[in-house]
C-alpha cells in the first residue's frame, strides 16, 4: 500500500499543477483509463473512491475544512474519471490484458534475468515500447518493463528484469518464475519509437543498465527495415552510434549480442562506457570510460542526429540535459518519462505524467 499512496499522490499532484491545461490532463487520463482495465476497475469503484475521498478530506483537513474546499476536490476528481471511462469505453474492442506463457528463463547474473514469452493472442506494440507486467505470484500487482525485441511473427516478446528488491514483483519475475508460466502483459506505451521517416537520419542510441531492453528492440527494428521488396537486403541510409553503460565488464549481460552486433552491421558503431574503467584496455578499442552522459558528451557532434535514451531517470536526465547543451534540439530526443516517483511535481508538464504513476516502470 506504501507504494500505492506514493503513486497516488503523484496522480493528484499531477492535476493540480495542470489543470490549467484540460486537454492534457483529458488525454492523460483517457490513457490511464485505458490501462486500468486489467485491473477489472469498473465505475462503482470510482463513486466508492470518491466517497472515501471526501470522508478523508474532512478527517485530515479539521477546523480548515469548507464545503468550498471539497467541491473543488471533488470538480477535479470527476473530471479525472470523466476521462478515464471514456478511455476505457474507447477500448472495449481490445482485451484488457494479454495472456503469455514464459518459453525462457535465463539468468544473466544473480540479480537479472531474461525473459521470453509467447502471447497466447496477437499482441499489438512497437519496438521501444514498454507495458505493465503482471506475475500469478504476485496478483494485482503490474509493474512497467520494457519490451526487448521488436515485434516477430512468431508472437514471442522479450523482457530483461533486474531484481530491485526481495518480495515485488521483479523479485518474483527473476526469482520465482519458471519455463511454462503464464503472465499477463497491459497494453504497450510509449513514444521511443522509429518512425518511417527515420530510416534516412543517423541515429545516436544511448543505454545505461536494462535501458538497454528497449534500444535491443529498436536496433533490432533498424536492422530488420535493411530489407526491401522481396527480402532483398539494402544498405541503410543512416548509422547508428550506440553508447551502452555498466558499472563493470561483468554487468554488461548481454554482451553476446552487443558483439554480434556489431560484427553483422557495418554501419552500426558500439562504444562501451565502463565507469571502473578510467583507460580503455589496448585490446579493446571499443571500450569507453565515465560516466556515460559526459562520454556521449565527449565524443562527437550529435546536434544532426536524432537520439534515444533509455536507463536509470538519473542517467538519462543528464544524457538529455548534455545533448541540449551540446545543441542538440530537445525534439531530437525521444525518451520516456522517467520522474523521481517520490518528488510531487513530477508530472509537471508532461503529457505523459500519469503514465509514469499508474505503475512503477523498472527494466
């Protein structure tokens, strides 16, 4: 329940400090309507929560209570799910979760392990994306992980799951989750997505941690769009320059598939940023050092480039505050949001603010 208060906190914060912007605020909790139907949520649950709303209202407020004061919570309150049934409403033709059975459990190091499911229905996402997770260990209790491959015909997804703490639901997703279990997955999100459009530019690709989940996928997208008419292969138009960050040699886990690669892809640069590593070792000349913003920072011109970041909020919040002050325009950028989930005004001016709330987004 802890981290539920904390979440909802954020929610109502985030309406207070856009109300003054109603069709964003509409749009965001048409979305988390949307989301909530995995969690069977149907409108008596919203009067029964408006009601406990109030009762708390007066309890906490005292003496400083006014009938004024509650009506205006109340105008907000109603306005917020005004919108979240008319998201839900809007998606009555979609399942409110998918179903998928786990095919492989790997562990890459005590506290990691990879993931793939198979969707017992088509599932519908784009490389980049993430969605909420739900293990039967665990009932009720989604969490935010990235998807780590781009879509496949055969309908299997890919998920890179760091344990963050004994007894939630990365523990049980690492620890406890075995071949031939079934978990749910909520509707995909997110807008760290390739477009048609991108296929010409050259890309700068920025991973720190399993922020490497996300930009495996869309690296994966990039590769497969080298294929024309037919299956013929094309050189692409673009590069791409990818900066992976770990701790350490030994946290780099998916190491394998950062060598190949860069063995199958000519136009496709890898640079790897080792915070223990203060000099590159002479047989690796790929090998970066420091903190991985200022190594980005550091090593070109990237204002012509179009970037994706992904990783722990901290890191990508100095990456993206790097770029822009290399020159990098901001609509150059595209990460998710990433809010400290314990700051109030996290959401301030942000679209995508109750996103970042409904759940926690790890992996």
């Amino acid at each position: 329940m802890d981290f539920q208060r904390v979440h909802l906190a954020r929610a109502f914060w985030y309406l207070i400090e856009n109300l003054h912007r109603p069709d964003e605020v509409a749009a965001s909790f048409r979305q988390l309507g949307h989301d909530h139907r995995k969690l069977g949520v149907r409108p008596a649950h919203y009067e029964a929560f408006e009601a406990a709303l109030c009762a708390a209202l007066r309890r906490t407020a005292g003496p400083r209570w006014a009938e004024a004061v509650e009506q205006a919570w109340v105008r907000m309150l109603r306005f917020a799910v005004a919108s979240m049934v008319e998201g839900a409403d809007a998606a009555l033709a979609e399942p409110p979760c998918w179903k998928g059975t786990v095919t492989a459990h790997e562990r890459r190091r005590p506290d990691l392990a990879v993931l793939r499911i198979r969707l017992h229905e088509p599932y519908p996402y784009r490389a980049g994306q993430f969605a909420a997770v739900e293990s039967a260990l665990m009932p009720q209790a989604w969490r935010h992980y990235s998807l780590a491959s781009a879509p496949a015909p055969e309908g299997e997804v890919a998920l890179h799951i760091r344990r963050t703490g004994p007894g939630g639901v990365s523990d049980a997703l690492v620890s406890g989750t075995r071949v031939g279990d079934v978990l749910r997955l909520g509707p995909a999100h997110g807008t760290m997505t390739l477009r048609d459009e991108d296929r010409s530019r050259d890309l700068l690709m920025v991973a720190g941690g399993t922020g490497w989940a996300p930009v495996k996928a869309l690296l994966e997208e990039w590769a497969g769009r080298r294929r024309g008419a037919g299956g013929l292969a094309q050189r692409p138009v673009g590069r791409v320059h990818l900066f992976v960050g770990a701790r350490s040699r030994a946290d780099l886990y998916d190491a394998a598939a950062l060598d190949r690669l860069a063995a199958r892809h000519d136009r496709l640069r890898v640079v790897r940023v080792l915070d223990e590593d203060v000099v590159p070792e002479n047989d690796d000349p790929s090998a970066g050092y420091g903190p991985l913003a200022e190594a980005v920072a550091r090593d070109g011109q990237w204002s012509h480039h179009l970037a994706f970041v992904s990783g722990p909020a901290a890191m990508v919040g100095a990456t993206v505050a790097r770029l822009t002050a290399t020159g990098m325009p901001a609509d150059h950028i595209r990460h998710d949001p990433v809010p400290d989930p314990l700051t109030p005004a996290a959401g301030r001016g942000n679209a995508d603010g109750p996103e970042a709330f409904m759940c926690g987004r790890a992996g």
